[in-house]
C-alpha cells in the first residue's frame, strides 16, 4: 500500500449536502482513466474504517468531503493538512469526525502520509437524501481538483 494514494470520500448520505465525499468518490471510480497506484474510497461515516486503512502506509491520502466554513456554498476549497493542524480530538469509533479520525492515527501507531482535502462548502446538511443543487453543481469541479491533486502534486510523491 505504500505506493498507493488513498482517495476517502466521507459523508453521511442521509444529511444532504454532507454526502458531497460520497457522491464525488462515485463519480471517480466511474473513470476508468485513474492512475493504478490510486485507490477510492466511500467511507462513509465509517471513521474507525479509514483509521485502520490509513495504518497500511498510503503514499499520500486525498480526503473529500462537506466542510462547512465561510464561503458561498457550493465553494470548493483545496488544503493540505498536517499532523499540527489536527490537535488530540476525542476520537468517536461509531462517527465521521476527519480531524478525530486522522489524530487518531498516530495514536493507534501510525503516521499520517501528506493529506489534503478536497472540500465543498454545504447549502444544507439537515436530514434528507440528495444534494442540494448548487452542491451536486460543484461535484464535477471537486472530481476536477481531485484529479489536479493526482496528476500535479501527488505524482511526484
């Protein structure tokens, strides 16, 4: 796995717009134009799931998910995150806290690879299945930046 990007979509279908990791995990494996050494992911809101895969030693890992923030929705911001953006976060094993579940890798014995994240600022995160449309909107931009990430930075990891 070492040689692998990991690419997590993360997200709870049920809320909305937070199934945005979901939808835009969907849409990659649908390409078949994907390097080989990248794996994707829907996790979900299987946050222990992801913490255990990531224990394998990925390249880099590319998380895309609902990220609530300032911003018109719809937005779609790229980071990179560090092991000194996350802090300890008290760790759920039954939930989907990113900052928890990447600070829980170290405490279960493994490093963090480089990680990003792709995310979309949500229109609506209340109970009910489906997108909002700005957000459905911003899935082929968030696919687009996925494939930036692949293709320009994490090519030469």
């Amino acid at each position: 796995m070492a040689d692998q990007v990991l690419v997590a979509g993360i997200g709870n279908l049920f809320l909305s717009d937070d199934g945005f990791g979901p939808e835009v995990v969907r849409r990659l494996v649908t390409q078949d134009d994907l390097p080989s050494h990248v794996k994707v992911v829907d996790y979900g809101i299987r946050g222990m799931h992801l913490a255990y895969d990531l224990l394998d030693g990925y390249r880099a890992l590319v998380l895309v998910d609902a990220v609530p923030g300032s911003g018109a929705a719809g937005a779609i911001t790229v980071l990179e995150v560090g092991q000194d953006d996350l802090g300890s976060a008290d760790f759920d094993p039954h939930g989907m806290a990113p900052v928890a579940v990447l600070a829980s890798v170290r405490q279960l014995g493994g490093a963090l690879p480089p990680t990003y994240l792709v995310g979309c600022q949500p229109a609506n995160v209340e109970e009910g299945i489906g997108l909002s449309e700005v957000v459905s909107a911003a899935v082929p931009r968030a696919v687009e930046a996925v494939r930036t990430l692949l293709n320009q930075r994490l090519a030469a990891l």
